[in-house]
C-alpha cells in the first residue's frame, strides 16, 4: 500500500506547486499590461505632436493661415483620444494643479514649442484592475476545484495503475518460491498490464519447460553411452554419469574427488592438463567464439587410460572438454569416447592409403603431413629446410612404346635412385604419375640444396635398364626453402612445384630455385585465365573497329578489328593484360575463332543494312595460326555467306617463322580463296627479303614503333622509307599504324604510303559507330 499513498501524495504535492506557481505569473501579467497602457500613452503624445508640426508646416509655407491652423490641429487632436485614453491641450503650455486628477493613474505629456502648446494625455486604469480581478478569482477557483478532487482522482488513478503492478508483485513472489503451476492473472487487458502479465507468462512457461528439460538431462546423462564427467575450476571430479564409471573401471564413490587428469596414463596426464588450460584462459586469450559465444571444445584423441587400475588393460580414448559457466562458478564439461578398436583399424587403413603401391613410397597425402610436421619444427628450432620436386621427362613417351610395364620399372629404379643420393633422414615421396618429392630436413643454406639436387642428378647419368633396351632419364627439379620461400607446408609443396615447372620450361636435366615472382606470376595467369574463359562464355568480348584512312582524300578505306574486354566492376582490360596469358595457356586458340568469325557477322550485317563492302583486318596469333587449318579458316568465312576478300588476316612475323612449314601451306591455300593476308609488326621481328618473297601475303603494316619517330627520326625516317620502296618493288600494299600527327601523314604521303591508321584519321570505335562511318562513306559516294 506504500506505493499507492506515494502516488496520491505526488499528485497533491503538483496541484500545490501549481497554485503557488500561478500568483507570480498573475502579478506578471498585470505589470505588463500597466507598462503597455503607458507606452500607448506616450505614443499619442508623440502623434498629437506630429500633427500639429503637420500643420505647423503648412502656415510656414503660405497654404494656411496659422490661426487657422491651430484650430485645424485641434479638431484632428480631438479624434486621437477614445477608449480609456484622454487628450486635452494646454495653450499656456504648463500643466495645471492636480492632473490627470483621480482615478487616472497613467498620464503623459509633451510641449510643443513653435505655438507653447502642452499635450497632455491620461488613461484609466479601473478597467483593467476590474479585469484582472475577474480573471484571477476565476482561475483560482479552478485550482481550488481541481486540489478539491485531486483526492478520489488519484486514488481512483492509483486504484487503476499500481493495483495491478501488487498484483504482479505478488505472483513473482510466489514464483519465485516454486510455485509455477498458475497462469499469471491479467493477461487479457489490453494495456501495459496485461503486456507484462502475458510476459510474466512467458517467463512461468520458460521455467516451467527449464525445470523438465532438467529432468530429461538428467535422464539423458545417466542413459547415454558416452562417459561425462563434470570437473572443478580445480580439476577435480565433482559429478559423472554411470558411463563414466564403467569406462574408468571405478565406482561412483572412487570416481568423485579424483583429480581428472590422474585418471590418464603419465604420458598423456600432460596434454589433459593442456585442455582444461585452454578451456580456462579468459575472454582476451584469441580463442574465437562461436556465434553463441561460447568457446569451441577442446578436443583430443588417442588418450590412454588405465582400465580397471591394471596398466595391462589400456584403453584409448577421445576427449572433449567445453567451459561451463553458472553464476560466476566455473566448471568443465568432459566427454569421453572409447575410441581403441577404432584407432586400430584406422593405423591400419592409414599405412595403406599413405604409401605408393609401386614403389613403397610416402604418396601425395603423406608427402603434405610430413611436410607440415617438418615446417612446424622448423618454426620451432629456427632451422631451415629444403622441398625439392623432381619431374621425369619422356616418361609418356616410354609408357606409349615400351607399355606400363616398363613405365613401373622406370619408377622404382627412379625411387631407389633418388634415395641413393640423400640421406636416410630425408624423406622421399611419389607425389604424382612420375613427380617425386624430396624433404631435406636442417640443411644450412639453399647451397646445401643444390649440392643435393646435384647428386640427384648425378644419379642419372647412368641409363636405366628397361626391358633389354637402355634409356637415358632426363629430370627436371625444382627447389623451394623454409623460411624463405613459404610459411606452410602446403606453401611450401607448391613452392617446390612452381619452381620445378621454371625448371622444365628451360629443358631437361635442369634445377631451378623458387622465386617469388614465379608464384604471383602463376596466380595471376591462373585467375586470369579462368576470367577469360568466363567472359567468353558471358558474351564480355566485343570488337571495336579502327578506320583504315586515304592519305589522298581522307576516305575511308576498310578497318582492323580489335578485341576488347569490357570485364564487369573492373570496366575496359587492356589487351596487352590478357593476349600473352591467353597465348601461354592455349585460350587464344578459342578466342581468336571467336574474333574471326565476330567479324565474319558484324561484317555480313553491315552488307545486309546496304553498306559499302569494305575489308575488315583481324588479327591471328602465332598459335591460332598453327593449329588451325585454311580450310577451317575458310568454313568460318563461309559460314556468314562473306566475300573472301573482304576479310584480311594479320600475322606477326614471328607467327610465321615458329613453323614455316605450316604457315606457308595454310596462307597460300587463303590467299589463293581471295583472302587479304597482312604482315603485322613489320619491321620488328626476322624482316628480310628472302622469306618475305616466299610469304603469300598482300599487305605491310609498318610497326608504330617506327612511324613514332618521324619525320625527325634520322634512323626511323629510314626505316620506314625502305619499307615502303620494298613494298613497292614487291606489288604490296603499305598501311602505316599509330598514325597521330600531321607531320607524320605528311612524310608518309610524300614517300607514297597512302593507307595509314591511328588517332590522328580516327580511333578504335564500337560496331555501331563504325556502321556510322560506313554510312557517311555511302551517302558520299551517292
């Protein structure tokens, strides 16, 4: 009941305040209305003054005469007055005794000096005493009425709010006694009441389901066949289940007060001790939680017990241990498994599925866990140690002629020579079909490695009898240290088979150090190569057009497709990031089909939609070129119903000269179809007139290198002359790239090179804007 005379006293206490509140508020408001009627007054005084200078004036300049001009001043004066204002004027210009006079309590005055007439006003102030009066009795009527039934209003309104918050006070308090059988009353209002009634509810149905759940625990805990075992802050055994007992071999009375860890072998009492310090370490210790917040289990296996206090029945088994925390007492939770037929099969599946077959090796799998475990000793003792790949060349080659018989009896000479040139602590494993790896562990220097990867080679030198036939055995190794070349093993191993690839790409019988240029280099082929094949397939590529340009009147000529890689969030790639990757891994192949027969289409559309046929430059690639023939070159031209000539193949001379043969056969068979073929680059690669005579082309392309340097270029303007003037001799036809300034157009159209392109006739353009220029060209010539 305290809260309700609480309540009823606050509310008396505020209409009080109120009231007391209100008198210097009345009081303020009455000064202010006395301190405006005193500045009204003064403002008629200062109007009736204005007036009569307003007529003053007038009889100075001659419009009245100044009698009647005061008798005009005063019948204006006399309609400033009214209301509770009086305005009388004195002509003798004093006051007289005893004005305003009674009951005027407000009164200004002011001489006006060119006729010594004083004005003089006065206003009553009964009214607003009347007033005020009115209006404060009624106001402290309304107070006394509302402190009259403040009483039966806040017993009503105590009634209403903080009965019912008794009422749930006193359900809480049972509650919190046990007693949780009852629904908690009030829960059907529909105010806050009620919201915290079907609350309190909540929490009744919540204990009510905590106080089953314990039960079921309970339950489960005794039933379930894993042993639990709940150990103090202390390490001590506070409870356990019946598993428990029967794994341990000891009943509940010589379980409990034990210390946990004392139940292990003396080997293994260590690492149990390192569990519970783990799962003790605070909040701050870098352990990450779980998205509960809870701190993940630390799990062990493999740990022996004592069955039955006989060492003679050793047991293994795993353990998890989980931080418990209720109230600020901490505990832990420790779950068991026997786990000892489990171990014994999986040792034996592991010997099997860890060693090579054929050789008895270490494999791939091992090969990775050795490696580990050597890194992180190696991070311990500050040693370095030495990964090394060994690669067999012509191993296919053997396979395919001799068959695998003779390739199985490769590998195990391979393996038993490897292992004749290190030592008997360094690990040798098969990681592949014919890859070897070698561990080296605690060697000095990458020095020591290489003395190593010597005598490996050196083991070779001898061939390798197979099936009555010798052969000579050509390895390749690639070399990679710890610390300074990876920080993991698995870094480590691709390190090691990084460097081995360098190896392989500079011929056989070769051993190459890792670098770290080789890794970021192969990730970013790798990604980029993936990216490239993506944006094939999501249609990223396009083709934008560069004019080929007269020097004689400026028209258009014909244009040279360029590829573009418009790569989403990254925006346009320049083709020098992608062409040499898509090169080295073969991707060129597919992409330059894709160009070709991209050109093929946006040129048919354009003759279609009544275009003049203009030729269409695509550039080929020295491996498109190779592994393409010309009669697939010409089913990508026929497939779009186009015009041979009217595609022009540009090849770089390197192109040419990395199969002659090939290239020679695959271009006369095209130029004999009417396709254009062009010599791009020319200048920069094995320029010479003996095989340019032999080429079945019909274009040069002077390099840009060489038109950058004219017309001042002593050298370059030499250049570019001459390959002109053998242009000419030769009946080809000459186009001048990356054209950009007059003076080079100038020198070039004296030397007679009328077909240039570059910024300065016009830049690389989308489809659609070339079909404009296509347009223009048409119109003109109409």
């Amino acid at each position: 009941m305290m809260l309700r005379r609480k309540f009823r006293l606050v509310a008396l206490i505020g209409l009080a305040a109120c009231l007391l509140a209100a008198v210097p508020a009345l009081y303020l408001l009455y000064s202010g209305l006395l301190v405006e009627r005193v500045r009204l007054a003064g403002g008629l005084v200062d109007s009736a003054r204005a007036v009569m200078s307003d007529y003053e004036r007038a009889a100075v300049d001659g419009d009245l005469i100044r009698t009647e001009a005061k008798a005009r001043a005063q019948t204006a004066l006399r309609g400033l007055a009214g209301g509770p204002f009086q305005l009388v004027l004195f002509p003798d210009g004093t006051l007289p005794p005893g004005w305003p006079g009674e009951g005027r309590s407000i009164a200004a005055s002011g001489l006006f000096e060119p006729w010594g007439w004083m004005v003089a006003v006065s206003a009553n102030t009964a009214d607003l005493r009347h007033d005020f009066t009115a209006e404060a009795a009624a106001f402290f009527l309304f107070l006394v009425v509302l402190l009259a039934a403040a009483w039966p209003l806040s017993a009503f309104v105590s009634d209403q709010l903080v009965g019912p918050l008794e009422d749930l006070a006193a359900r809480m308090g049972r509650m919190t006694r046990g007693e949780i059988a009852k629904p908690v009353p009030g829960q059907e209002r529909g105010d806050e009441f009620g919201i915290m009634a079907r609350a309190l509810e909540h929490f009744r149905r919540n204990a009510a389901t905590i106080l089953d759940r314990d039960e079921r625990l309970s339950g489960i805990m005794n039933n379930v066949g894993e042993a639990i075992v709940v150990v103090s802050e202390a390490g001590v055994v506070e409870e356990h289940n019946p598993a428990a007992e029967r794994l341990f071999g000891r009943g509940g009375a010589a379980l409990a007060g034990q210390v946990f860890s004392g139940l292990f072998t003396t080997a293994d009492q260590g690492r149990v001790l390192e569990a519970l310090v783990a799962q003790r370490g605070g909040d701050g210790d870098g352990v990450p939680a779980d998205s509960a917040g809870q701190r993940p289990a630390t799990r062990m296996e493999a740990l022996g017990i004592d069955a039955d206090g006989h060492p003679g029945q050793r047991r293994e088994v795993s353990l998890a241990v989980t931080r418990l925390e209720v109230q600020g007492r901490r505990s832990f939770i420790c779950v068991l498994a026997d786990m000892t037929d489990r171990l014994r099969h999986e040792r034996e599946l592991l010997r099997l599925a860890t060693r090579d077959r054929l050789t008895g090796l270490p494999n791939r799998a091992l090969v990775g866990s050795l490696v580990d475990a050597a890194v992180e000793r190696s991070r311990r003792s500050g040693r370095r140690l030495a990964l090394l790949c060994l690669d067999l060349s012509r191993f296919k080659l053997i396979t395919d002629t001799l068959g695998h018989e003779a390739g199985d009896i490769l590998l195990q000479e391979v393996a038993h020579r490897i292992q004749g040139a290190v030592r008997s602590s360094d690990t040798v494993g098969r990681i592949g079909t014919d890859d070897f790896a070698i561990l080296l562990d605690e060697v000095m220097d990458g020095d020591e490695a290489a003395q190593v990867a010597g005598r490996i080679l050196a083991a070779f030198e001898t061939p390798v009898a197979l099936l009555g036939t010798e052969h000579y055995v050509r390895p390749s190794l690639g070399i990679a240290l710890y610390p300074e070349h990876a920080d993991t093993g698995a870094d480590l191993l691709r390190a090691a088979d990084t460097a081995l690839y360098a190896a392989k790409r500079q011929g056989g019988r070769r051993t190459a150090f890792f670098q770290r240029a080789m890794a970021d280099q192969a990730r970013r082929h790798l990604a980029l190569d993936r990216d490239l094949r993506a944006a094939l397939v999501r249609r990223q590529f396009q083709l934008h057009y560069q004019p080929k340009v007269s020097l004689l009147d400026h028209s258009l000529q014909g244009f040279e497709a360029l590829l573009r890689w418009d790569k989403p969030e990254h925006g346009m790639v320049p083709p020098g990031d992608f062409i040499p990757v898509a090169e080295e891994t073969g991707f060129i192949v597919p992409l330059g089909d894709w160009v070709l027969d991209e050109a093929c289409r946006q040129q048919r559309q354009w003759l279609d939609a009544g275009a003049d046929p203009l030729p269409v430059a695509v550039n080929i690639s020295p491996r498109h070129l190779r592994q393409r023939t010309a009669a697939e070159f010409l089913a990508m031209l026929d497939r779009h119903g186009l015009p041979h000539g009217l595609i022009e193949l540009e090849i770089t001379e390197g192109a040419v000269m990395q199969d002659m043969d090939h290239a020679l056969e695959v271009l006369e068979v095209l130029k004999a179809a009417g396709v254009r073929v062009a010599v791009d680059d020319f200048g920069t690669g094995h320029s010479s007139l003996s095989y340019l005579k032999r080429l079945p082309v019909t274009t040069l392309k002077i390099d840009r290198s060489f038109i950058n340097g004219i017309p001042h270029g002593r050298e370059d303007a030499g250049i570019v002359s001459t390959i002109i003037a053998m242009a000419d001799m030769l009946g080809l036809e000459v186009v001048a790239e990356g054209v950009e300034r007059p003076e080079q157009a100038h020198f070039l159209r004296h030397h007679n090179c009328l077909m240039v392109q570059g910024w300065l006739t016009g830049r690389p353009v989308p489809a659609a804007q070339a079909e404009a220029l296509l347009a223009d060209r048409t119109r003109q010539r109409a």
